[in-house]
C-alpha cells in the first residue's frame, strides 16, 4: 500500500508535529513498506496453528527462554542515582528528585 506524502503531512499535522520535506519522503516510504509487510502477512496462510497453544509458555516454564530471570536487585546506591537529578537535592528530603514546576495551582 502507498502512503504518500499529503497522507504523512496530513498525520503529522493532526498529531501536531513538525516534520520536514526530508522526514515527509523518509516517512513516506517506510510507512509504505510497513503496511506492505503488514498485507503480506495477511496472506499468509495460519489455518494450522492452533489459537490456544501457547508456545511461549512452554519455552519459559521449559527453562530455553533467551530472556534472564525477573529477580529484583539494587545495582546503584540511592547517591548514585541522584546525581542525574534535574534540580539540586533538598537536603532534607534527598531521597526524591525535584523537577521543575509545570503546573499552576
């Protein structure tokens, strides 16, 4: 499917972005290829499979799964992480960043 670049100006325009004449012709013709892959995928034939399977299931309870185990552990001191604070510690209450006020009473 073709997306040209009134549809991508027209989106960016109701989301409010600004994008220039090199982003409109990059977007284009990804978000062409994307909708592309997606008709082709629609084609495909998954008569076979089986909704209820739950394949990636298995691989996990099975031990083969490629991700490390979800195990809660404290990697950096609290100092460290303060130190990427936007605004300087309050020295009475150090264990929050402070941000900058965005909103009005």
């Amino acid at each position: 499917m073709k997306i040209d670049e009134t549809t991508v100006r027209h989106v960016a325009k109701l989301a409010s972005l600004d994008v220039t004449d090199e982003e409109v012709t990059t977007f284009s013709k990804e978000l062409s290829a994307i909708l592309d892959y997606v008709d082709l995928l629609s084609q495909a034939d998954f008569s076979a499979l089986n909704p209820a399977d739950r394949h990636h299931e298995a691989v996990i309870i099975s031990g083969l799964s490629p991700l490390r185990p979800d195990v809660a552990e404290r990697r950096f001191t609290r100092q460290q992480l303060m130190i990427n604070a936007a605004l300087p510690l309050d020295p009475d209450e150090d264990a929050f960043f402070r941000v900058p006020k965005i909103l009005e009473s």
